[in-house]
C-alpha cells in the first residue's frame, strides 16, 4: 500500500516556493507535526505517493508563501486540490479516503461507525490531557487516558486495531503515542505500554504498516522538539 520515495527537503522562510495550483495536488506537511502525520499516513495508505506530491515546511522558519499564497491559516496539514486548499488533518483523513481509489479508512458495519465516531472525538481530549500531564506534577490523568485505549482496543476481537481492521481511528492516534511513549518514558519515567498488552500489540502491529513507517521521525528528534517548546512555553 506504501511505496518508496525519496522525501523533499524542508522549505524554510528563504527557500522558493514549489508552483503553486499548477494541477499537481500537493499535500503541504511538517515532517515533526503530528497532525501533518495523519494525513501523510492517509496519502500513503491509499497509494498516492505519485498522485500527490508532498511539500515540507519548515514551522520553525515558515516561508511567507505559505500563509500569503498557499493556506491562510498557516498551519499544517494543507492540500492542495483542484485549484483549492482544505486543511484540518482528519478532515484531509476523510478526504484521502472518499475521493481516491484504494482501501477505504472507515467501516461500513453501524457498529463500528458509531465507535469510530466516538473515538476520533475523544481523541482531541486525550491529546490534550496527555500534554498537559506531561507539563504538570502527577500522570494519574494519563494513567486513565492509557487505561481507556486498552480498553478500547478490547471492543472488536477480528484484528488488532481500534475497529479490528485498520482505520482512520489508527491514523488518528498514532503519531501522538509514537510521541507520548517516548516523552512518557522520558519525562515521567513511565511505559505506557506496561500492563496494557493490547495497547502494546497494537504499537507493534501499526509499526509493520509500511505506509506509517515511512512517516516515523527518531525519537531523539521528538524529545528535542518538546524541550523546545516546553522552555518556550515556560518563558514569561
């Protein structure tokens, strides 16, 4: 579902930008934004790799096309479509999924709809829990945020993934525990993994998808980029 490629370099605030709305859809990205990452693994999973071109930003050192000529908001992920800029990251989940050729994202049992509607909803609040927590004396609030998703990965039992098969609820949630299990382990001394062996399979199983392999930074490269915006944050 994943084929190789040969990743672009970064565009940083004196780089030129790439031709914008000449007809090649291009998914605008952050190699370190999470968000980004969801939306990277939807292209890949659909095999899209030669249809639409990824453009990395540099969001430390944003070019000023890219908010002038490109997305207004100036953030990531963007995708350039047919003369229009949509954003969002599962929004671009959801577009990958509907209007491209390939395994689609969603299921088609009610079942597994309403429990997939359920949890990308709670994963924004999860998101934001565990960062707080990670900024905050104390991890009994992520200890709960944990314990939920092994209990929800024990609602379907024909696959490993959230909805059994894998989804959009997967692509929503791995780019942030690829990072809390390395800032967890880094910062509090914890493993999220520890007790929780369907959270940990799950890990595992997501690790061999190709189309989100690709899209992994070193954990190192994590760690650097929270300090970084944690002494910012930090600063009066």
């Amino acid at each position: 579902m994943a084929t190789s490629e040969v990743l672009p370099p970064t565009l940083g605030a004196s780089s030129e930008p790439p031709a914008i709305f000449d007809g090649t859809p291009k998914l605008y990205i952050a190699y370190i934004c999470p968000y980004a990452q969801r939306a990277w693994i939807a292209r890949n999973y659909k095999g899209l790799q030669d249809k639409v071109k990824l453009v990395a930003i540099e969001l430390n050192d944003r070019p000023a096309w890219y908010k002038e000529k490109v997305y207004p908001e100036n953030k990531v992920p963007a995708l350039e479509y047919n003369n229009e800029i949509k954003g969002e990251s599962l929004d671009l989940v959801k577009f990958f999924s509907e209007n491209f050729e390939g395994p689609s994202l969603y299921p088609d049992d009610p079942a597994k709809k309403t429990f997939a509607d359920e949890l990308l909803t709670f994963s924004d609040s999860f998101i934001k829990t565990m960062f707080a927590t990670l900024r905050s004396e104390g991890i009994s609030d992520a200890v709960a945020g944990f314990d939920a998703l092994e209990n929800y990965l024990s609602k379907f039992e024909d696959g490993p993934f959230f909805l059994g098969q894998f989804s959009a609820v997967d692509i929503a949630f791995i780019p942030f525990i690829e990072r809390f299990q390395t800032f967890f382990n880094e910062f509090k001394n914890y493993d999220i993994t520890q007790g929780r062996p369907k959270l940990a399979h799950w890990i595992e199983e997501v690790n061999k998808i190709d189309a989100y392999k690709v899209t992994k930074r070193d954990a190192k490269e994590h760690v650097e980029s929270f300090k970084k915006k944690f002494q910012a944050a930090a600063k009066p």
